[in-house]
C-alpha cells in the first residue's frame, strides 16, 4: 500500500480516547481522517488527536474517503455500525463484545468472508507473548483432544457495571470523561460482566483451543447491580468436551485481573494463568513445558492489537488472533449463557432458529 492508512473512528468515548487514539496518533502510516460521536467532547476530541473532520452522523463519516473504520461505541450499536463499514468495502476494528446476538455475529462472519476485508476484535491477552506461545503449543498437539475446560475471570470493575464509571479512569485515564454507564449498566443494550469482560476469558479460550459450543447451562447473579456481575456456566462443546465457566465483576482494586484457563486433553493439560503469569503444558508421556514469563506481563494491555489492525491492512502482518470466527464463537457462548439464565438455568442449544448454520474455522496465522 502506497498511501497511508485513512482511519475513520467512530465512538469517542473513554475507551477510544484513553488507548485506540494515541496509538493511531502516533503511527507515520495513518490518517486520521474522521471522527464520530454524540456529545460536547466530540471537538476537543478532533483537535486532541488530529482527526480531518468530526461529525455526529455516521453516515457523513462513511462518505469520507476511508480505508478502515474503527468502532468504539455502546455494544448495540456494534453489529449494524460495522455492517454498513463492511458493505462499504472498509476494514474493521470492532470493539467486544462484536454483536450481542449469535446471528448477528455470525453475520459479520459471513460480511466479512464475502467482501474480502479485515477485521479485528482488540482482545488485547491474544496477543501477548505468553498467550501466543502457549497457542504455539496447542496448535502442535501436545494436548491431544480436549475433553475438559475450566475458564474463569475476575475483575476490579464493580464501578464500572454497577457504580461510578469514572472509577475506572484510575487505571486508563483519558481527557474526555468517564465511560457513559449506558454503555456498561444497560440490561438493553448488552451491559454486564457478560458481555463486558467474560468476552474477553471466551476470546481467548476459543482462540487457544478452537473449540466451538454447542450447548450451555447457566446462570447470573446480579447483587445490587442492574446487569450481570456474576456468571457461572456448564457447557458442552462441539466434540463433547465439557466444560465450567466463571466470571466476577468485583475484585478489589489494584488487584490483577484473573483470567485462568486450564484444558485437559487425552495427552496433557495445558493451564494459563494471567494473574500469576503461568502457563504450563504438561503431558502424560512426561514432556513439561513451563514458561519463563516476566511478573507483570499478564496485566491486561491493548496496545498491539489497533497496532495489528493496521499492520494487516498494510500488509505488514497476516496474523490475527482474534477475527470474526474467534468474536462470533465467543459471542454465541455469551448469547446462549445469557438465554439460559433468563430461562432459569435450563439447558439450550447454541445454535438454534435460523442462524443454526454451520460454519467452518479457519486459521488466518501461520
Ligand atoms: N478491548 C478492550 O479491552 C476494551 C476496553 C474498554 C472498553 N472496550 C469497549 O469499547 C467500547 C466503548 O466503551 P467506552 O467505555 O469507551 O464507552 P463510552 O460510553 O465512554 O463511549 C461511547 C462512545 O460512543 C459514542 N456514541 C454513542 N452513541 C452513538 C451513536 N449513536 N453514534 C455515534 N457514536 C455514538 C459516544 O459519543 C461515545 O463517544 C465498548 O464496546 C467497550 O466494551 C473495550
């Protein structure tokens, strides 16, 4: 590609603001075209990062000469924001949770298949060194097939689902406000621990392994929050593997997050821990790996993944971590737990109705 990278971004909001911006920003082979939002920051906002034009209407944004958009809005609005990008022939960053709907995720899938365009889901633990390594391992076998799944997280993020989202600027700050709690403490418009962050322990569970559910059990609590603060989870996966999934929305603050994986396969157990920087494959013949993994490094960042967005459209890199496939098994799960948790915890199928359509994994990474 000769010409730089003409970016258009659309939501501008404390997340953008705070870690998709700067970096864009900074890189020589981006233009910074467009910028879209609703809201008074939306000018401080253009002139901050240097953005060509600003508009509150998406439409107006699209009209511009783009390349690629990336989509940083409330979680509804996900799906038909980068459906009208993809129609349009643009890459896409679509933040998580992609879509709130199995069908819809699976419909960016198909989107994206027809018209030949990136598009990248900014999990940010796909992409570390010690994620990668263990996937490395994965991929060669070591595990044998997978029979069993343990997949929990936990977060300091009681104020963002249930209090003073401005809490949360103590770990990413921006100059624009707090994220809006509509945004995150909307029953209607995908809030939750859910959809907020278990999206994120499922990313990368479906990632590693390549497992896709088939069938789920769950159920929430919400304590005193107006969304999911806690979710547990049985599922049952393509294959027949089984599997317990856990999520809570209230560590204490300063605490590392908790995302800790463990898949026990017919020849070995693969266990990857952010919170105290693990991972092990272990095998029953007696190989062991046990990475050596730097303190600190399981912290949750976002920097390669907007980083990874460019480089794919300029061809830099070919390897994403976390497509359209990866986003719309981790959204289907989501989809389904919470279908289960409103029936009262009974079991349903993940595919169901006219979205129950089969769709092949394909491996975009060497
Ligand atoms: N990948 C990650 O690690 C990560 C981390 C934090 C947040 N996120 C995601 O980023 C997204 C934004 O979160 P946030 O906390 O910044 O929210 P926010 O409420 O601070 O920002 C939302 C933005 O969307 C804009 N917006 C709302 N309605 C709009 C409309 N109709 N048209 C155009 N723009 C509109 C708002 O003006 C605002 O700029 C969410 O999907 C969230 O889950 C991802």
């Amino acid at each position: 590609m000769s010409r730089r990278v003409r970016l258009g971004a659309v939501g501008a909001g404390w997340w953008a603001t705070s870690n998709h911006f700067p970096i864009f920003a900074a890189r020589e082979d981006v233009d910074l075209a467009g910028v879209c939002g609703i809201g008074s920051e939306l000018e401080a906002v253009r002139e901050q990062f240097g953005f060509g034009m600003a508009t509150n209407d998406y439409d107006e944004l699209l009209d511009q000469d783009l390349d690629a958009v990336v989509i940083s809005t409330p979680h509804d609005l996900h799906h038909p924001q980068a459906v009208a990008a993809i129609d349009r022939g643009l890459h896409v960053l679509v933040e998580k949770p992609v879509t709130l709907t199995a069908e819809q995720g699976w419909d960016l899938a198909d989107r994206v298949r027809a018209a030949g365009v990136h598009f990248l889901a900014p999990y940010g633990w796909n992409y570390k060194p010690f994620t990668i390594e263990a996937k490395r391992l994965v991929a060669e076998g070591h595990l044998g097939e997978i029979q069993h799944v343990l997949c929990h997280m936990a977060s300091p993020t009681l104020g963002l689902f249930a209090g003073d989202t401005n809490h949360i600027r103590s770990l990413w700050d921006s100059k624009t406000s707090g994220p809006d709690p509509r945004t995150w403490q909307s029953p209607a418009r995908g809030g939750g621990y859910a959809h907020g962050q278990v999206t994120h322990s499922s990313a990368m569970l479906f990632w590693l392994s390549e497992l896709r559910a088939a069938s789920v059990m769950a159920k929430v609590s919400n304590g005193q929050a107006a969304v999911d603060l806690f979710d547990a989870a049985v599922i049952t996966f393509d294959g027949g593997a089984l599997g317990s999934l856990s999520g809570a929305a209230t560590l204490p603050d300063g605490d590392p997050y908790q995302v800790d994986l463990r898949i026990f396969g017919t020849e070995g157990v693969l266990m990857l821990d952010t919170e105290r920087e693990r991972v092990s494959l272990h095998r029953y013949d007696g190989r062991r790996w046990d990475l050596d993994i730097p303190p600190g490094e399981g912290a949750y960042e976002c920097i390669v993944p907007p980083n990874r967005f460019v480089d794919l459209i300029t061809g830099a890199s070919t390897e994403n971590n976390s497509d359209a496939d990866v986003a719309a098994r981790s959204v289907e799960l989501i989809d389904a737990m919470l279908r289960s948790a409103a029936a009262g915890g009974a079991e349903v199928a993940v595919r169901h109705g006219v979205g129950a359509r089969q769709h092949h994994h394909h491996e975009e990474s060497a």
